[in-house]
C-alpha cells in the first residue's frame, strides 16, 4: 500500500492528539504528585482526580473531528471498520473480564485502563483492516 499523504485532515488530527496528550501526561503527573502531599479533599479532590480524564474525552473528540474533516471515504471507512472492530473486542474482553472477576478468577480491572485497551485493540485492528488493501 502506498504511503498515506499528509492531508490537512490528518495534520489536524496529529496536533490535536498530541496536546491533548500532553495535558494528559502534565494533569496526570500533577494528580499523581499532588494526592499524596496535599492530602486532597472534598471538591479539589474530585477536580483533580477528573483532570486527566479531560484531555481523554478530548482524544474521543478528535477522532470524531477527523472523521468529519476527512474528505477521503476510503480512509473513513477504513477507520469506521478499525473502530468497530475496536469496539466489539474491547467490550467483548471487559465483558468476559468482568464475569471472571465477579467469580474471583480474575483481579479487578480498574475502568481507567479500559480506554488504553481500545486504543490498542482499535490500532491493531487499523493495521489488519488495511493489509487487506495491499
């Protein structure tokens, strides 16, 4: 398959990712760092407990945006069955997590992680998708 050109679309895609990293990397060290030496509390304990997840949310927000900045259908379409494939393999393995958990066969699976899992699951699943375009 011919290397994918860089369209705006794509550029977009790239910038907003990785701010929205950053501030995750920055907001999650920051809660991490401050938990444990300001002993938070009460609503400052909510807000930066939640701050890492803001730029998550963020991510999600992306990839919806480059769909819609997209113009190639191929490349969405590519992307639509990646995701989807994401989807269906990241509930179908939290899902059987959970019934193995419930039963004490399996440790907690803390819900943070379960995003991470789709993102990798999902980037498999790009690459398979578009080996079959070679």
């Amino acid at each position: 398959m011919p290397q994918q050109k860089l369209t705006p679309a794509i550029r977009n895609y790239i910038l907003r990712f990785f701010t929205a990293m950053t501030f995750y990397v920055l907001f999650l060290i920051g809660a991490v760092w401050a938990f444990p030496h300001y002993h938070l509390t009460g609503f400052f304990a909510y807000l930066v407990a939640i701050l890492p997840a803001i730029p998550i949310v963020a991510v999600i927000g992306t990839v919806a945006m480059y769909m819609t900045e997209e113009q190639d259908e191929f490349q969405r379409a590519l992307l639509v069955r990646a995701l989807l494939w994401g989807i269906g393999l990241t509930l179908a393995v939290t899902t059987v997590w959970g019934f193995l958990e419930v039963f004490s066969l399996a440790p907690h699976l803390d819900l943070y992680l379960v995003f991470p899992l789709f993102c990798a699951v999902s980037g498999a699943a790009n690459g398979i998708v578009r080996l079959n375009y070679r």
